[in-house]
C-alpha cells in the first residue's frame, strides 16, 4: 500500500511517516503535565510539525498501564480546541481515542485520522468513522489499560496478533472502510511482557503479510528502559534504534516524542535506501 488516504489528504509511503505525539493529559505515558493546557499542547505540536512530523496524534486520555479512564466530555473538553487549532492551520491531525463520540466530535473539528488501542471494537465505533473517509489506525492490546500489564500471555505472541489484526481489517472493511485508509499497530507495551514485544519487533514482517501500512509505536517505552536501564526522560537514542529496526522489517510509520530525532535518523536511512535503489 504506497498512499494512505486521509480525508482529503493522501500520503505517501515512499518513505516512512513520523507522526508527532501530542498529550493534552495530566498523566500520560511518559510526559504527563508538561503539556496538559491547550495552548501548551498547540505551541507543542506546532514544535513537533516544524521538526517534521507529517502526522500530529492527539490524546486526552492516558493509555499507560494502570492509567483511569477519562468521561468523553472531559476528554473532548481538552482535545478539542487542540485539534481545531491544529486542523486551521492545515496540519494533519489525528484523534487518539477510543471513544465513538470522541471520534465523531474530533473528526467534526478537523481530524482526519483515528488512531484507536481498541481498534474499533467499541459498539458504535466503525461507524462514527466510516462515512468520514478519515484514516484509522487498529492496534492490538490484550486486555484493558488498567490491567493490561498484570499478567499477559500468549502461545504465539506475532501469529495472535496477526490474527487478530486480521479480523479488525476484515471487520473495518465490512463496515465501509476502505483499506486504502487502515493502519495496522501491534501494540508495543499493550499486554505484552519484554520477549513478546521483541518477538513482535524481530518478527514484525509477518504483519506486513496483511498488505497495510504497519505503525510502530516504541518512543519512551518501558521495553526501551529495561533494556537499556535508562529513564523515561533517557530513552531517545533506544527509541530512534527501535524504530529504525521496526522500519527495516516493514514499519512505514512510527510514532514518537522527539520528531527531531527521528527525522536526522530517517534522513540517513532514506539516503542510504534511495542510493542502494539507484535514485
């Protein structure tokens, strides 16, 4: 698949796609209070879009593991105003939510993505977006954010969850929405203990079998720190080295705190590609 459609957007997958992270949470994953006001969070993503981002993802509810669940009012009240503001000044914005009425409300305001950790399972939610021609990104978490960490297992972690991928595409497709605008994620961190998400990574062509653009999530990640040993705030290196080495392995977008970062490293990948490719 060379093009995601978008909306009235269609972009290209020649090369791969940064899409900049913007929490309007006061307890996100990894960077909880430090943008949690809209105008913070507009200053922010307008930071991320100069450094390169091609896609800004913003969420106003914490999906890290053991985080509580945030009402729909609450979660449009900060998302909102961040995405129309983003959306006027001709940015590609995505909404992530798990929510139908928080998808239907910022796809209203000018979104033109979905991304969802609940790959539109929740009633409703296929079609809040099908008629919009907005993208929609599906990714795999076994359990819930709540508990999702206690205890996950598998048999075969990347057969699972290409399995499961599977039938959330087949089922999106069933509901009007087009391949052309369907993302994949296997949920780095989502119910997966160290080995599966490595397993994933390793393994992460065979979830390129499926013929959608795979989104590759690591930036910041516990998996980063306990190979590394490294804190929260220490990981960017680790992370740049992840998602290069999910890119190698079929990845066309990845989704990352520090867009700078990611851009220097895809502007020697994408050298060294174009001139192994004679371009």
């Amino acid at each position: 698949m060379s093009v995601l459609h978008a909306g009235s957007y269609r972009l290209s997958l020649a090369r791969p796609l940064v899409m900049g992270i913007v929490n309007v949470t006061p307890d996100s994953f990894s960077d909880g209070g430090r943008v949690g006001d809209a105008q913070a969070s507009i200053r922010h993503a307008f930071k991320l879009q100069e450094e390169g981002a091609d896609i800004l993802d913003v969420g106003g509810e914490s999906t890290r593991p053991g985080a509580s669940a945030v009402p729909a009012d609450e979660e449009m009240r900060r998302v909102l105003p961040v995405i129309e503001a983003l959306a006027g000044r001709g940015c590609v914005v995505s909404v992530d939510t798990m929510k139908p009425e928080v998808m239907r409300a910022a796809l209203d305001a000018g979104a033109v993505m979905v991304n969802d950790v609940m790959a539109l399972r929740a009633p409703g939610a296929p079609e809040a977006v099908a008629a919009s021609g907005a993208a929609v990104c599906l990714m795999h978490m076994q359990g819930e954010p709540q508990s999702m960490q206690q205890s996950p297992y598998y048999v075969d972690v990347v057969e699972e969850v290409k399995h499961f991928l599977q039938g959330r595409v087949v089922a999106c497709e069933a509901a009007g929405i087009n391949r052309e605008r369907l993302v994949i994620d296997p949920g780095f961190g989502f119910g997966k203990a160290l080995e599966h998400n490595l397993a994933l990574l390793k393994q992460l062509d065979h979830l390129a079998e499926l013929d959608v653009p795979i989104l590759a999530g690591l930036s910041r990640k516990s998996m980063l720190g306990a190979l590394t040993g490294r804190g929260v705030d220490q990981r960017e290196f680790a992370g740049v080295a992840a998602h290069l080495a999910a890119i190698a392995r079929g990845a066309r977008l990845v989704r990352v705190h520090n867009v700078a970062a990611m851009r220097d490293a895809l502007a020697i990948w994408n050298a060294v590609e174009e001139q192994q490719d004679g371009t």
